[in-house]
C-alpha cells in the first residue's frame, strides 16, 4: 500500500487539497464530472462538477477549480441523494429524491420536480431515504436506500430502466453507497459503509441483471463511501470518517491511500479533461468541532483521468 502526500513523486494527486468555495455541507455527496452541462440558464454548455447536500435537498454545481466557487441548482423540500442528465436532453434529470425516484426539469438555472417516477422506500415499516445514485453506461440509473437511523439491513439498492420502470435489486443492505460502474457498464461496484464492504457484481449489458455479489475489498478504517472508476479502470473510495480516500487497482490491490484535509470524505469524482482535477465532498454531519475544511468541497490536481458520468435513457 502507498500512503504518499498530495504532491509528491508517486502520488496520482500532484497538488495541495484547496476548497472551491467556503460554504460547508452538511451531508455532501453525490460529486460527478460532465462533459457538458447547462441549466437553462442562458449559459453556454461546459464542462463542470456536480454535488449535492442530501439532507437539505440542494444541488450545486462548480468549475471544480480552487476558490472557484459553488452556484446553486435546486433547493428541493425532501433529500437529493444524487441525479443524472436524460440522454438528449441536457435540460432534463433524473434523481434520487426522498423516498423514491423523480424526474427534474432545469428552469432559469434551477431544477424542480415534474414527476415522480416510483418510491421504492415508502411504506416499509422504518423511515427511510434514497442515498447515491448513478447512471451506468447503458442508461440505467441505480440508487440506494437507507433508513434514516442507518439500521442494519434495512436499506435496498434499486433500478430505474429507461422505459421509467423501477424494480429493487438487492435487499439487507444498510447504507448503500455508489454504485460505481465500470467503462463498459459490465461490473458494479456497491460499498456498504457501516459493514466495511466493497462488492463486485457482473452486471448483464442487455438486461441490467446482476450476478452473484464477489466480495472485492474490506476497508478496516472508516467505512466506503461514494466512488468512482477512473480512466485506467481503477476503483476510487472516500473513506468515511478516516481522512483520506482509496484507490483500488481492479484487482483489488489498495495502490494508494490519499490523504484528504477533511475527516468524513463521501463521494469524489475525476474530470475527464486535461489539465484533470479530482473534486472530493465532505460532511459535517456528527462532528461536534469543523476543521479548517470539514463539509467543504475540495480540490486537487491529478494525473488521472476519470469516465464521463453516463446519462439516463
């Protein structure tokens, strides 16, 4: 395992961690690059970061450089776990919102609702929310539930099809995090942060079916967040709660530890064009003192590329 500073000769991050913006979320997640991104704003499409703070229902959007700044996108009544833009339709998103998922529409640069496609996480006893979500390559978007208290086994992992169908996958999950999807959408990688696992599923191209679930890596400190696989098919973790983030080769094999200056990392993403940039989001959910950048969205230089985040549909 190498465990080398932001900077220094070996470390895929070759620059010091620096916030874009001096805002701190509360529950940070959901980071994810695009190649193209507009909100109806009378902005050109560019290229830029995603994120959102879940608990308060906010998206936000930023250019990902130091001390670029954060603009809002949505202030939704009920959590955001993640979205994703509709193929064809840049002004269009699909989300994990509240209890289920729905579908958004960009309006004078801010998101809204305009329909809820299902709530997957209604009426099941415990109070539950969805969590991270993505789209895979084939236009699936996939997202995980949690109950609010974070109970064992109460969580479930689910999937939208492009035809607006829903259907629960994986049952007995706690806190699902990612999905992370290989290039070519034929392996998922879930972490399920309290129990310490990351797992690998063949995923069928056609279908969306799942294998069998392969255990792929245990973190023993701190838990699996969100994640992303970047340009050379590695696998990128934030460590909850341990100040660093994971990179893991896609055999397993931990090829570095990057440390991070804010304690709970919870999701990272990797731009796709040069010069790259890694954005990485934090909480300050259950901390009872902030450090300098805890809840902040940071960013540093790297010298890997990440996968453009897929579209719905």
């Amino acid at each position: 395992m190498n465990n080398v500073a932001p900077g220094s000769a070996g470390s895929v991050i070759t620059g010091q961690w620096q916030a874009v913006d001096e805002r701190r979320f509360e529950l940070g997640e959901g980071a994810r690059f695009l190649p193209s991104v507009t909100f109806g704003d009378g902005g050109d499409p560019g290229a830029g970061f995603v994120c959102v703070d879940l608990l308060r229902g906010q998206l936000w959007s930023t250019t990902g450089a130091p001390d670029g700044g954060l603009t809002q996108r949505a202030d939704l009544d009920q959590p955001l776990g993640a979205l994703a833009q509709v193929r064809g339709d840049e002004q269009a998103w699909i989300g994990a919102v509240g209890e289920g998922f729905a579908r958004l529409r960009s309006d004078g640069g801010r998101l809204a609702v305009t329909e809820v496609l299902a709530t997957p996480a209604a009426g099941r006893g415990a109070a539950l929310r969805m969590n991270d979500a993505v789209a895979d390559p084939q236009g699936r978007f996939w997202a995980g539930a949690m109950a609010y208290d974070g109970a064992r086994g109460q969580g479930f992992l689910a999937r939208a099809d492009p035809d607006g169908g829903v259907q629960v996958v994986l049952e007995s999950l706690s806190i699902p995090n990612g999905p992370a999807f290989s290039a070519d959408g034929t392996t998922m990688y879930l972490a399920d942060t309290p129990t310490g696992w990351i797992r690998r599923y063949r995923v069928d191209p056609a279908t969306g079916e799942l294998g069998a679930a392969e255990d792929f890596v245990h973190v023993s400190e701190g838990g699996p967040d969100g994640m992303t696989v970047d340009a050379q098919g590695c696998l990128w973790s934030a460590i909850w709660g341990a100040s660093c983030l994971h990179r893991y080769s896609p055999q397993g094999e931990l090829v570095e530890r990057i440390p991070v200056p804010v304690r709970q990392p919870t999701s990272v993403a990797l731009s796709t064009e040069a010069p790259y940039r890694a954005v990485v989001t934090s909480a300050t959910i259950g901390l009872d003192e902030t450090g300098e950048h805890d809840g902040r969205v940071i960013t540093a230089a790297s010298t890997v590329a990440g996968i453009p985040a897929a579209a719905f549909g």
